[in-house]
C-alpha cells in the first residue's frame, strides 16, 4: 500500500532528491488529481532553522494566494507525518535546462517567447513584491505545449536554501552561473537581480552556452561582477541587433543600469523580433550602455586569468577599448526602451537540478547624456522603419537655410571637439566593487556562511567561526576588545598566508564596525550591561 501523506496524498514515484528532501508525484485523493510534493524531514529542518516550521505554514498560505498562468501553482504545505511539505503544480513536461542539453540553441522566435512568458511571470511577482532569486533554466519548466511555468518561489525557494546551508556545504544560495554581480557582492537580491538572470538565460538560449562559467563558482562570481557582458551575436550572428542590446542591457553591472521593470524588459523582447531583417542603421538612434563603465578587472587574488572565461571560443583579447562607451558593440537600441505597467503573483514548486551590446552607428544626433531607457513616447515609433525614415526625410524640408549648418559646423567643430571626451569621464565617480563576492558584510551572515561550511576561506576556517561567534556573544567593551583580537588574528593570518587577503578584509570591515560600536558603548564604566542591543550587531 502506498505511504499516505497527511492523510490525503498517496505518495509515488520520485522525481528528484537532494541531500535531505526529495519531490515525488502523488495523487491527492480529494481532489483526483497528480499533484508534486516536496519533503523535508522536519528534525533536520529544525536543527538549521528552529524558527522556520513556525513560519512555514504561514508563509505557504501567502505564497498560495498568488497565481499566474506562467507559475507553478501552490496547492497546499505543511508540517505532517515527520515532514515540512509542499504540494504544487505537477507539470507534464520538462525544464529548460533539459531542453537545451538534448537540442541546443533555440531559434530566435522561441528564445523570444519564452522569455516574454518568463518575464510576465516575474512581472507579477515584483508587482506582489515577491522576488526569485535564483532564476535559472532548471526552474523553467516547459508544458506540453512549450508554454513556461516558473517555479521553486516563496516558500519553496526558502526550503531549497535551507537545504543548500544543511547539505551543500556553504555553496552560494542561487547558481553562480545565474547570479547578479550584487548577489555575488553578498547583497540582498532585487527585482533587478531577477531580470539579470533572465539576460543570461536568453543568452544561453540563444548561444548554448553561459556568459560566464568559469572554473569555480567563486571565478564565475568574479566573472560576473568585474568581466565585460559578451555580445551574443558573437556566437549567434543572426541575432538581432535589438535582441542583443535588449540581454546587454539586462546583465548591466550596476542594478540602476537595467530595465526599471520587468514589463519593460518584456516590451524590449517582445519588439526585438520585429526587428529581424531590418536595416540596422535607421532602426533607431543609439546609446551607449553606462553600466560598461563600471567594469573592473579580475582581482588576481582570487580568480583564475581571464582564459578561464574564454572555453566558449569568444575572443577574450578584444582591444581594451572595445568594451568602452565609444564601443560599437556596447551600444544599444533606443528603439527597445519602453515602460508599461506591472501585474502580480506568484508561487512554488518542487525544484530540480540545473541544466550583449547591439552593433550600431555612432551617431552625431544621439545625446548619451539625455536618451537613457525609459524616456519619451518614441520608444513605440523606434520599432517600425518606415516611421523613422519618414520622420528624416520632414526635417530636411521645414529647415528652408541648410546652408547654414555646413558654415556652423566648420566654426564649431574646433571650438567644441575639446570639451566633448569629459562626459565619458563620469565613470570616474562610479563605487569601487565589493572586496570579495559571496561573503555577505555582517557578522550574522558571515556565521551562518562558515557554519554551513568554514573552509570557504581557507584552512583558518574553523578557528575564525570561533571567534566571530564570541564576538557576537559578547556586548560593549568586551565586544570591543575581541574584535580588535579577531583583526590581529586576521592580519597574523594573511601574513603566514592561512587567509585570503580579500577575504580577509570583507571580514576585517565587519569587526572594525562593531568595534568601533562596543569603544563607544563601554568608554563609560558600567555601561557593558547597559548597551546590550547597541553591542549586538
């Protein structure tokens, strides 16, 4: 007889397993229909996260009030029979990830559907304030049909993450090969970070291979935060030039240099086909991408030379100023750029393993300055030629003295080439990149890190979470004095070279703020006791 869940689901074949949970189908006897259950042992649950099973029903019923035609649906979770369990959507069908390891690039016209499907289901979820994470090709899960159901939201993303702090041995929460330069940074993730993981999985539908992917996750998060965005025409030349600049714009470094929502990233994809054949030089006026500005090379220290980027047979020794704003191929399509308006929801499902700038012209009448995304109306003309070429052959026309602009031109020429280059100067004041990728900047965060795994910063692992979890005990001037022991430590470390220096001052900085804290807390005699929750960090 077959193991009964909750009294109602009669548990069946599996579908996938990790190093705790498992999903496997099950009919639900009151309804009469396959559903997929995900289970977690709720002992080992609790042992990473007492607070989670409290939480996780509440959480499910949230998550269980969105719905979205691209979104696996959320039927029903709780705590039964030794078990935290979700029950979802069973989709018929397959992942993205598979679909590209059995056929590989997809065309043009189904790589822009599924994305448009990918982005109206995150559209709804940022409009319900609910984000990813950890977009990938593994939890794009195609029906019958071809049509994308999204899965592993809400609160089956956060028993995949308790899963990974319990078996993946402090393995970066969400794929490196996916993860935006600010997740890699250690920083919470943002709507922002969703749409640049849909720009490297259009990238690889469209090229079959991702962007970045390195040697090892911690190089791929390097790669992602400090390596140039490749042109994806350079693998796939038939691309077209507004789709490319559409996925450069996506994966810019800095969150404020991409789309402002999902809806208008989709606008952008979905306008991009229409685009196939066109003449590339009255399409539409051009910008440069701010956001390649912002690039910094590989820390020496901590990543591999940049051939390690360079198995997918891209020419990684491009001249350096190929990646700049005056870079043909950092230059996008204004044409692409338009906002619509958000939907909602969202939800979960049981997970499964894991499977760009357009060429374009320079052009004197473009104003990089004043025609960033999302700017005026034109945006809905940019898509169609003839309006474009109508609209330059009035001008001509109304201005009656032409006469007049060869006269200027020749006089303003000397006087105003000089002060053209400073406004490519801004990247100057852009913020110099995180220390080290994936080591999160506070002192909770580097604990449970080194807990799930102490040797993600070398051999001095074990002794450091030591320490960090007797500063965190501590309060005041006690808390004070053994920070300032753990950065002695941590320079005796880097000396004997125990301790990556990058690593190293991520977690120097965190020490220094709460030594800086517990100085001023306990300067005052008896004020140890007094200050407890200004000593806690």
């Amino acid at each position: 007889m077959s193991e009964v869940l909750a009294g109602r689901y009669e548990l069946g074949e599996s579908l996938g397993a990790g190093g705790m949970g498992r999903v496997v189908t099950a009919r639900d006897r009151v309804l009469d229909r396959t559903v997929a259950v995900k289970l977690v042992p709720v002992e080992q649950a609790r042992s990473a996260d007492p607070a989670l099973a409290a939480r996780f029903v509440a959480e499910a019923r949230t998550a269980a009030r969105f719905a979205h035609r691209h979104v696996v649906t959320v039927y029903d979770a709780g705590e039964s029979d030794g078990y935290l369990y979700i029950v979802s959507e069973f989709i018929d069908g397959t992942t993205l990830a598979h679909r590209l390891a059995e056929r590989g690039p997809l065309n043009v016209d189904e790589s822009v559907r599924i994305g448009e499907q990918l982005l109206s289901a995150l559209g709804a979820a940022h409009e319900a304030g609910i984000v990813h994470r950890d977009v990938k090709p593994s939890n794009v899960l195609l029906d019958a049909s071809g049509n994308v159901k999204l899965a592993d939201f809400g609160i089956a993303k956060r028993l995949d993450d308790l899963e990974a702090a319990l078996t993946a041995a402090g393995e970066f929460v969400g794929t490196p090969r996916y993860v935006a330069p600010e997740q890699a940074a250690g920083e919470r993730a943002t709507a922002a970070s969703d749409l640049y993981a849909v720009g490297v999985v259009m990238y690889e539908m469209l090229s079959g291979e991702a962007p970045f992917d390195a040697e090892t996750p911690m190089a791929t998060l390097l790669a992602h935060r400090d390596a140039p965005v490749p042109d994806v025409r350079r693998v796939r030349p038939e691309v077209p030039a507004a789709l490319a600049a559409a996925i450069t714009t996506a994966m810019a470094k800095r969150p404020q240099d991409r789309f402002v929502s999902a809806d208008e990233m989709r606008t952008a994809v979905a306008t991009s086909s229409a685009s196939i054949g066109a003449d590339p030089t009255v399409a539409a006026t051009v910008v440069p991408v701010a956001a390649t500005t912002a690039y910094s090379s590989l820390d020496p220290l901590l990543v591999p030379p940049t051939q390690a980027f360079a198995d997918d047979g891209r020419d990684t020794n491009a001249e350096p100023g190929a990646e700049r704003r005056s870079g043909n191929q950092l230059w996008w399509w204004l044409a692409v750029a338009a906002i619509l308006i958000g939907g909602i929801v969202v939800i979960a499902q049981a997970g499964g393993g894991d499977g760009a700038g357009g060429d374009g012209p320079k052009s004197g009448d473009s104003q990089p300055g004043n025609a960033g995304r999302g700017t005026s109306g034109a945006g809905t003309d940019d898509s169609s030629t003839p309006g474009s070429t109508a609209s330059a052959s009035t001008t001509p026309k109304t201005t009656a003295p032409p006469t007049a602009a060869p006269t200027a031109a020749p006089t303003a020429a000397p006087t105003t080439a000089p002060p053209t280059p400073p406004p490519t100067e801004a990247p100057a004041t852009d913020p110099a990149p995180p220390l080290i990728p994936g080591l999160p900047a506070d002192l909770d965060g580097l604990i449970d890190v080194l807990s799930a795994d102490p040797s993600v910063i070398g051999v001095k692992g074990e002794d450091l979470l030591s320490k960090l979890e007797d500063v965190a005990d501590k309060n005041g001037n006690d808390q004070y004095e053994a920070a300032g022991k753990t950065i002695e430590e941590l320079d005796k470390w880097v000396e004997k070279g125990e301790l990556d220096p990058g690593a190293a001052a991520t977690i120097r900085s965190v020490l220094a703020v709460l030594a800086e804290r517990g100085n001023a807390n306990g300067n005052g005699k008896g004020n140890d006791k007094g200050n407890d929750d200004e000593g806690n960090d």
